[in-house]
C-alpha cells in the first residue's frame, strides 16, 4: 500500500531541502513530525516524535537509505520485527517553474498488519498533509520581504 501526498510551495527545491533537514527547527513549524535527532547520513538512524491531533505522541525509530540533495530522502522503519508493519517514508523535491517546488511525501507500506491499520492509515495520510501545509507557509513566510 502506499500513501501519497502532494502540494506546491512558493520556493525553490534548494529551500525545501534546507527546511525539511534543519531537524533542528521542526518544532517550531512542523504539526506531524514534532522532533527528530541523529546525523543525515545514510544508514544512520533517526528518532522521530510523531504527534497526532488527540496528542498522543509516538517514537519511532528510523534508517535513513536515500540522501540526494536536493531531491529526495527516504528512510525506512519497521514494528517490532521486519514484516509485520514495515514502512519507507520519503520526500521528493520536483522543480517547477517560477522557483516553486512539488513537494510529493509519502509512505509505501508493507506487512501483514497492513491490511488492519485502516485507522491509522488514515492519521498519518492526515499527518503528511498538514506537514505539508506547514512546510509550504512557513517557506512562503520566510520568503516575504521585509520591512526595515
């Protein structure tokens, strides 16, 4: 199964790539992915904080196995063992024109618990749009000129 989301946002894929692995800054903008610690390198693992509109918050630990800057990043997480719930999330940057981006995020997702996880299915395709909203004003923010 996969799960895909898309949007255009007002920057260049440069921008997008620069906010999307500033870790750093993500809970200052991002509703979905609240935290996230470890190097972007491939094969590192990460640690993500997901939070969802009830505030329940979740750890998930992930690999990091597509870095192309600034293009693509993808990393891949299982529960509990391969198999069971396996997912690989990512990120693709397409250029358009005008220096705007198509921002296509999503998870493809595989297991025998797939077919069960209707509910949550449907929170994280919620989660991945409204990261995206976030990301495409907080990049439309940032790009407005300012005042002196």
């Amino acid at each position: 199964m996969q799960l895909r989301t898309e949007i255009e946002i007002a920057a260049p894929p440069q921008a997008v790539w620069d906010e999307l692995i500033a870790f750093a800054r993500y809970p200052e903008w991002n509703p979905f992915i609240s935290s996230v610690s470890g190097r972007l390198e491939l094969g590192e693992r990460l640690t993500l904080v997901l939070s969802s509109a009830g505030g329940n918050d979740r750890k998930l630990v992930t690999t990091l196995t597509r870095i192309e800057p600034p293009a693509t990043l993808r990393w891949t997480s299982k529960f509990l063992v391969r198999g069971l719930f396996d997912g690989e999330h990512y990120f693709e940057l397409l250029p358009l024109a005008g220096d705007r981006t198509r921002l296509v995020h999503g998870e493809e997702l595989t297991g025998a618990l797939v077919q069960y996880m209707g509910p949550r299915l449907t929170a994280m395709a919620r989660g991945f749009v409204g990261m995206n909203e976030a990301l495409a004003k907080r990049l439309a923010h940032n790009a407005k000129p300012r005042v002196a």
